[in-house]
C-alpha cells in the first residue's frame, strides 16, 4: 500500500510501498480515504529536536483521518465492514489507575498512532476497535479527517463553563479557530481571537463570528473597550504556545480567571506565578480528548449545526505530499486534507 513514512532520521518525508498492515483479534482495519495534517506531522516532516527525541525511524506518520472499515480482528463485535469510521490517536495501556478507572485521557501508558505506532497516512491503517468512532452521515470524510483537532478544540473550550462568558483565545492556527467556533456555538458572549498573522486572523474571521485582534499591531485594552468589557476576559484558551500570548492573557483576565492551556511552547521559559497567585486564576494543562465524551460532544454539536468546514483551506491528492506539507509548513492556510482514494 501507499504510505507517507519517515524513513530517515532528517527532514523530509517520503512516500514508499509498505504491506498493508495485519490485524490482531481486537484491531481493526482501516481503508483511509481523507487525511488531515497536523502541527505534529510538521515537526516530523521538519524533524525537530522533539521529532528526533520521540519518532523510531521508519515510522509511518498521521493520525487524523476518516475511511471505511475494511477487516474486523476476530473478537471485535459492534462494528462492521464498510462502516465509515474515524478514530482515537491515544492508544491507551489500560493498566493504570487512571484507565481502570475510566479516565482513559489520564493513562500515562499512552501511545500514538503516526508517532510511536503505524500511522495513517497510508491506504490502510491498523486501529483498536476501542478506539473506533463510527461517523453520522452528516459528518462527510473530510470532517471526519479533522475530528481530532477539533477534538483538541472541543476539549479546550469545553473545559470551563463558557455560556455568557467573555472568552479570549490566544493563536488562530486552525484548532484556535476551531475553538472560536465551539464557543460561539456554546453561548459564549465576546469570543476574541488573537494572533500575530493576518492571514491566520482572516481565516479567522471567516469561519467564525469573533472578533480578531492582531496583537502585533493593536492592543488588547482597545478591543476590549470597543466591545465595551470593563474588567477582563473570564475564561482563556491559550492555543500558540507562545510565552508572550500566556502572559498577555494572565495579563487581561478577570479576578479569579480561568484558563485551559493546550499550545505547547517550544521550550521553557520564566514566567510570573505571582500574577496567577495574587489574581486568583485558575491554570488547567489540556493534553488529547477525553475517551469518549469529547468525540460524543463534537459530534453532537456537528449535528446541532457547529460548521468548522471553512478552516480546511487545502484539498490535495496524497501524491501531492510536498506541496502539501510546504505549504503546512508555511503557517499560511488553515487545515490541509489529503485525499488517498
Ligand atoms: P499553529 O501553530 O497552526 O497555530 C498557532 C498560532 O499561534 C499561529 O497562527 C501563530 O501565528 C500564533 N501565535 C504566535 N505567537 C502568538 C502570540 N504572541 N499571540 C497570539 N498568537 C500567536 O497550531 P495549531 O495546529 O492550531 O495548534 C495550536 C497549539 O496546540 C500548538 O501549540 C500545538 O502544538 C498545540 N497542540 C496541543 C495538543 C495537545 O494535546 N495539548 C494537541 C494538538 C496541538
Ligand atoms: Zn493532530
């Protein structure tokens, strides 16, 4: 089968002819028909220090995607061939306390598909059948091929209660976005969005009703004047990684503020604990989905009317590869799908 693989340990990716992969009793198999590529794949692509620390080479890479069942392992019952699936990345262990206890986004014995397991960038992908989501009709292939960083969004925004709130995300990368449109859909009163590229705050724009803020250029203060807010934003989604972007939004948050943090920065980096202190503001680490209620949220607020379609800016063959990683590489669009039928 057609695979995208990291078949040596510096930048590039290359498309080569792997064996479609053999299913134990409890997997399944996975004819993929719609890919999307995520930050994760671009730090492979790129091979970063993180990449070189974490990715055993050859590795096939990606983890968003949408296909059909095409083999069930012999033990697997509730599924079946032909049914369109997307699915959870995590492949937990199972074993801790935290996922016998049904925390199963808790599990410290947690692996990746595309990153420390075969990926599915490929025809075929090998899948759990715990981590099978079978998908509504109304959630086409290409939805299904972004439900996991909308996951990350859904997620995020979900994590405190944001109805009639005032809630500022920091970073328009394609979750950030998708996190806009979430708690638009909630009930949210002022959703502001932040970043540094216009292009990104456009998009922004576009697939949501926010207000985007371009902090390289204007203040905070002054939008939050003109959508005349007196004291700060109630809830923060910290979606960069930048260490400015976290401190501008400790920075502009109400007394007893809470914030969701799901960018990763690069590296680490000094930071005033005493503002958090002294104003009382709750800090919260987001790390996946929640197995499964994240999956059972978005898909509902799909089909309550939650439109994130605009955010995929790309839809490219998968033997266009290198156009499209240049081009997520470039920070320029939004989301990227890459098409295997
Ligand atoms: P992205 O890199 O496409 O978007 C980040 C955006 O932040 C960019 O548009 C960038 O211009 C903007 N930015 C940079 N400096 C800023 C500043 N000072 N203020 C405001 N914006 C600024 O990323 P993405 O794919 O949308 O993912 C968002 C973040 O979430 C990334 O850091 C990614 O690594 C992380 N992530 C975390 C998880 C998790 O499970 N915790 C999962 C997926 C992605
Ligand atoms: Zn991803």
């Amino acid at each position: 089968m057609k695979s995208l693989v990291k078949a040596l340990p510096e930048p590039g990716i290359w498309l080569e002819d792997r064996p479609v992969p053999a299913i134990g009793a409890e997997d399944v198999l996975v004819r993929v028909r719609k890919t999307g590529i995520c930050g994760t794949d671009v730090h492979i692509y790129k091979w970063d220090d993180w990449a070189s620390r974490t990715i055993p080479v050859p590795m096939i890479v990606g983890h968003e995607y949408a296909g059909e069942i095409a083999e069930l392992g012999a033990s697997v019952r509730g599924l079946a061939v032909g049914q369109r699936v997307s699915g959870e990345g995590h492949v937990v262990g199972g074993g801790s306390r935290a996922a016998r206890g049904g925390k199963y986004h808790l599990d410290p014995d947690t692996k990746g598909i595309g990153v420390n397991l075969p990926g599915a960038f490929a025809e075929y992908v090998r899948v759990p059948a715990f981590n099978i989501v079978p998908l509504p009709d109304s959630v086409d292939d290409e939805i299904g091929a972004i439900l996991d960083p909308l996951g990350n969004a859904v997620h995020t925004a979900l994590s405190f209660d944001i109805a009639g709130e005032d809630v500022l995300i920091t970073g328009a990368g394609p979750i950030g976005i998708m996190a806009a449109a979430v708690a638009r859909h909630v009930g949210a009163r002022h959703v502001v969005i932040t970043d540094t590229n216009p292009a990104r705050l456009d998009l922004a724009g576009r697939v949501a009703d926010v207000t985007p803020v371009n902090v390289a250029t204007t203040e905070l203060r002054d939008a939050m004047a003109r959508l005349k807010m007196r004291e700060g934003f109630d809830v923060g989604l910290e979606m960069s990684g930048a260490p400015a972007a976290l401190e501008q939004m400790i920075d502009h948050m109400v007394m007893g503020g809470r914030i969701a943090l799901l960018g990763i920065p690069s590296r680490a980096f000094p930071f005033d604990l005493g503002k958090v202190v002294f104003r009382m503001i709750t800090l919260k680490g987001i790390y996946g989905r929640e197995m499964f209620e994240t999956w059972h949220k978005m898909l509902a607020m799909l089909e309550s009317g939650l439109d994130v379609r605009k955010v995929i800016t790309d839809r490219l063959p998968a033997a266009d590869y290198a156009r499209a990683f240049e081009q997520a590489a470039s920070g320029r669009g939004g989301k990227i799908v890459l098409d295997w039928t």
